[in-house]
C-alpha cells in the first residue's frame, strides 16, 4: 500500500508565498516521478511541476519564474515552493507520484490540499 501525505496549503495573499510538501510511504521499489497538478472549481486538472528521479522538471507555463519544484529522494518528498501567488493560482493542490512497486508501475495521488490567494 502506498500513500501520499500532503501538507502546507493555506490562505495567503497575492504576492505572498507558500510551500507544500509531499511525502511517499509505504512499500515499492522507487518513485519514477514526482510532482504538482491543481484543479479549480469547475476545471479540469492541471499539472503544474514534475520532477524525475533523474532530476528532469516540468512546469507549466503559468507557473514558469514563480513556483520551484524540488525532490529529496532519501525521503521520498517532493516540495512545491510557491512565490509571487496570484489569485488565480487558487485551487486544490494534489502530489503526484509514479511509483515502481514488486507487480507494477502505478500512479498514486495524495488527498489534496487547498490553497487560496486572496486580491
């Protein structure tokens, strides 16, 4: 069984910053990629940072300059470091991870977190 636990979401305002960690556990062999999507109310899910055990890191556009996605593998965490927050940045903030396990590769999600950005 493996389980995504989130933390760090909250309220703060445009301008302001927040980061949020993800931590992996349970039982596999390796984490082949970990990262960030976000869904707002009445939208579809989005990704917005990934990072490979190898180190490659994806952003969408939006966040490109603004969000810093990072990875401690000895942890098995992935952290999303969020500056410059907008309000449109508002959403349910979910951890991604691809995981290597004895029978497969799986993907698993975290619960969610919220963060909201107020004007």
């Amino acid at each position: 069984q493996v389980q995504l636990v989130e933390s760090g979401g909250g309220l703060v305002q445009a301008g302001g910053s927040l980061r949020l960690s993800c931590a992996a556990s349970g039982r596999f062999l390796s984490i082949i990629i970990m990262g960030w999507h976000r869904q707002a109310p009445g939208k579809q899910r989005e990704l917005v940072a990934t990072v490979t055990s190898g180190g490659e890191i994806n952003y969408v556009d939006s966040v490109k300059g603004r969000f810093t996605v990072s990875r401690d593998n000895a942890k098995n965490t992935v952290y999303l470091q969020m500056n410059s927050l907008k309000p449109e940045d508002t959403s349910v903030y979910y951890c991604y991870a691809y995981i290597r396990t004895n029978a497969s590769f799986s993907g698993y999600w975290g619960q969610g977190t919220q963060v909201t950005v107020s004007s």
